[in-house]
C-alpha cells in the first residue's frame, strides 16, 4: 500500500489517494467471491460452482468491488495513517475509485480530522444570573401538593359535583353509530380535571349512582382523529358510582402528619420555601454556567468536521437503542412511537451532538493551556467513590472503568470550574431592554 498525496483542507478534513497493491485487491475479490457465491445460480454450473472469472464476465468485473473493497479497506486505512501526522475522527468515506491496467487499486479517501481550537475569553465571562425568590403564591402551590397526596377517597350517597370522581360506563356515537375508541367501563373521571373532551365532565355535575344520560358533545377541531374532529357525537353513560375527596384541614396537626420536623403550619411553610429556595438556586446556578459555558464556547475558534459531528451522533444513538432495549422495546418500536423515524430520531439530536462535540474541545483546550493534571492520588479516590457508590470491590470498578477515562473526565470538571469559577455574574436585563 502506497501513500501517494495527502491534502488539507481548511474545513478540518483531508483527502489521501492510495495505491492498494494488486495481490491485495485480488485477495479482497476472492474473499468477497467466497462469501457470496453459493448465493450465485450460473446456467451449465451447479450453484456456488461457477468461477469467479465467469462470474464477473456475466455481471461484470465490478460485482465484487464494493465487497471487496469493504474487506480489506480497515487494513489499508490502518497502513495509510502510519507515519502521516494526522489525528482523524469518525469514518472516513471513500469518494473515487479506480482500478489501473496493472490491475493495482487507487482509493480517493475523505476523512475528518481533529480540529485544532484557538481559545477566546474563557476567564472573567459576564453572564446574568436571575435573584433567587420564592413567593407566597409558589408556597401556597406546594402546601397544596401535600394536601392532595394526603386526600383520602370515599363513596359518597349524593349527586356528584365538581372536584369528584364519578366511576362511569360509557359508549360514544357518531350519527348513531359507535366508533373506535369511544367506550370504557368502570372509568374513574375526576369531574373538573379536563381529561376528556370539553363539555362531558360538566355534564356529570348532579348524576347521582344509577344515573343514565345521554351527553351531546362536540370533539374540537384539531382532534387527533380527522374522523372526529369538529364532529357533534352522543356519549351514553351510566354513572356507578360517586367518590369525594376529603382533603385534610391545612392547620398546625396537618403539618406534622406531612412533616418530621415542623410543629406548626408556620414553620412547614418555612420548610417548604427553603426548600423552592435550595431549588431555585440550583436551576439559577446551572442556567448561569451553561450560559458561561456557551459564552467560552462562541469566543473559541473551530471547524468541526461533519464526521465528528456523525460520531457523536453514532454514541448517542448507541445509548438510546441500549436504554430503548432495556425497556423492551427496539429503537424502530421508539421511533415510531415517537411518530418519526429511527433517522428522525437521529436528526433532532443533532444540535445536541454539536454541543457535546463543542463542550468536549473547549475543555480539552482549557485543560492544555492551564497545565491540568490529575494526581494518581485523585484517580485512587475517584475508584474508591465509585466503588461504594455501587458496592463493589475498588480492583472489580478497575477492570469496567480505565484510568484515562478517569483522568479525563477529572480534567474536564477542573477546566469546566475553572470558567464558571471565574464568571462575573450579573443582573438579567428589564424585559423592556430585553425585548429592544
């Protein structure tokens, strides 16, 4: 194999052309002969009998080329890039090809390379940074979360009325005739919560257990079903049964039911603002890096190959199909869930793939130019974190984590603080200014 020009390119790729000896190419077409040829009928010949040579004089001499090539093509690539100062990335594509008289092979190859970063201002970047406030009206919201999970259920002899949860049978009709998906039985409706279609719950109001009624309703007109859509339909329902909510008394022995610590209604409000409050603070404090983050990043110079971008896509892909068949299901199956397709799902990923891939080279740069190292001291320690958090022997986390990946990932939170540490935060702007 001979390496016969290498060009770059200022779009972080280069094109290599390669001589790939004869005796390696014919070795490559008779591999790629012998994997296919009991699949190959030639008349006057039993199947999978007929030379290569008659085969290709049927179909022509390029049948096995694309195998062949696909073949041998690992080796080759390996052999091309010794010796050549290139750091590539993602999977190189063939773009021409050409098989010379002395029956040698020449590859036109195009590849991405790793992209060289030119650093901009990554210390001392100005971003806002919103007040941590929490209101009486976002207090009184989570006091009624508690109230709710600590509602109880009870049948209850009476009409039902709003806020209740009738236990109904029900069978819908289009022109006097039932359609698909419109009937259920012993369904808990909880009147009021907007779960079905506009005008049916409120006509449960006053229905009492026994209760029949014919409900006239009307589906609105972006329905998902264009069957239904915008179409007047009758709903036939028997009412079984009616259920109230008892919701407790919010006072001071309803704080320490929901509470270990508060004694009184007063005190638990106070719990739950630190708690908004230690939230909120965190969601601030992340929105402030990553726009910290996102700042280094537009002030840093790079072109990022397609190819680096298409890797990435690769390892996102890998991760959902493994997550997807954990949950029984294939990444075919998620996607058309999803109503797309497993290439749809690839694609609305990319934006995401393009922010690791830039996040990935800002770090590593900042991590060369601040001199970051990690002592095997914090590599020991790093295991032994791991190894308790998952209970297992420090030498088993060896074997599944190496070393690098932990160095690595250590270089990165040092160069990531490294920014935000020394970010200047300042006050979002009035929405007036904002929207100028």
């Amino acid at each position: 194999m001979n390496v016969k020009s290498v060009e770059k390119h200022d779009n972080s790729t280069a094109t290599l052309v390669l001589t790939v000896e004869k005796t390696v190419f014919q070795n490559g077409l008779d591999k790629a002969y012998k994997q296919v040829k009991n699949q190959i009928y030639v008349p006057g010949f039993r199947k999978g009998k007929a030379p290569r040579r008659i085969v290709e004089g049927m179909y022509g001499k390029e049948t096995f080329y694309e195998d062949a090539i696909n073949l041998i093509f690992p080796d080759v690539w390996a052999e091309a890039l010794e010796g050549q100062d290139l750091t590539v990335v993602g999977s190189p594509s063939i773009s021409d090809l050409n098989v010379e008289e002395s029956g040698d092979l020449t590859l036109t190859v195009e590849a991405g390379l790793y992209p060289e970063v030119t650093l901009g201002q990554y210390k001392g970047i100005e971003a806002e940074k919103a007040e941590v406030t929490v209101s009486e009206a976002e207090i009184d919201a989570e006091v009624k979360k508690l109230a709710d999970r600590n509602s109880t259920i009870e049948t209850v002899e009476r009409p039902a009325a709003d806020g209740d949860t009738a236990v109904i049978d029900f069978e819908g009709f289009l022109n006097g005739v039932p359609f698909e998906g419109g009937k259920g039985e012993d369904y808990s409706l909880k009147i009021g919560s907007g779960t079905f279609i506009p005008g049916f719950e409120e006509q449960l109001v006053g229905l009492s257990a026994g209760d029949e009624k014919d409900l006239d309703v009307t589906f609105p007109e972006d329905y998902g079903a264009e069957d239904l859509a915008g179409k007047p339909v009758v709903f036939k329902v028997k009412v079984k049964e009616v259920k109230a909510t008892n919701t407790p008394e919010l006072d001071d022995e309803f704080a320490k039911d929901v509470s270990e610590t508060a004694d009184t209604l007063a005190e638990l409000r106070d719990e739950l603002k630190k708690k908004l409050e230690e939230q909120k603070g965190e969601e601030v404090e992340n929105a402030f890096k990553n726009a910290v983050m996102q700042k280094a990043i537009e002030n840093m110079e790079v072109t990022i190959p397609d190819a680096m971008i298409e890797a990435q896509l690769d390892e996102i892909m890998q991760q959902y199909s493994m997550s997807m068949q954990q949950s029984g299901f294939s990444l075919e199956q998620y996607a058309q869930m999803m109503g797309t397709t497993v290439q749809g799902v690839r694609e609305s990923q990319r934006a995401s793939a393009l922010s690791q891939v830039q996040n990935t080279l800002l770090l590593e740069k900042v991590a060369e130019a601040e001199a970051i190292e990690i002592s095997e001291e914090e590599v020991e320690a790093t295991y032994q974190e791991m190894a308790d958090q998952y209970e297992m022997e420090v030498e088993k986390v060896k074997e599944y984590v190496p070393a690098e990946e932990i160095q690595r990932d250590k270089k990165f939170e040092k160069a990531m603080a490294m920014i935000t540490d020394s970010a200047v935060a300042v006050a979002p702007k009035p929405a007036e200014a904002a929207e100028e």
